[in-house]
C-alpha cells in the first residue's frame, strides 16, 4: 500500500481482527496503544469526562444546542 492509498476499516471490522490475535499479542497492542495515545500527547484527554458528575451539564448541553438552533435559523433567513 502506497503513502496516497489508504484502507479504511470500521470499528467493527477492527475488533474482529483484534478478536483473531492471541491473548499475548492482544495485551502487546494495547500497551503500545497506551504508549502511542497517552495523556502527553493528546492534552485534551487529562480534561475527557470532567464533566460527566457536573448537575449543569445537561443545561449547557441544551443551552447549546439551542444556540446551534437560533444560528442555523437565522443563517437560513438570510439566505
């Protein structure tokens, strides 16, 4: 496969193929993913889920996608 040829798999397909490995391998895959994604190099995942517990965080989610709501309108009235 060249650098401009890609194959795209889904998460689906990716777990069957993960699910054929042996045990060993499987454990050596997710401790080199653990090594290729950690918090260093992906700085947004220290702050992934902080939110989750938060009481007003389904009030952000709504006030936000209401928001969403009031630009789409008023990006089609101008149209």
């Amino acid at each position: 496969m060249t650098n401009t040829q890609s194959k795209k798999y889904s998460i689906d397909q990716i777990r069957e193929i993960i699910a054929t490995l042996t045990p060993e391998d499987q454990v050596k895959l997710w401790q080199w993913l653990g090594e290729e994604i950690n918090p260093s190099q992906q700085p947004w995942l220290k702050t992934a889920g902080i939110f989750k517990d938060d009481p007003h965080f389904e009030d952000v989610k709504r006030y936000i996608n209401e928001y969403r709501q009031e630009i789409e309108e008023s990006e089609e009235s101008e149209s």
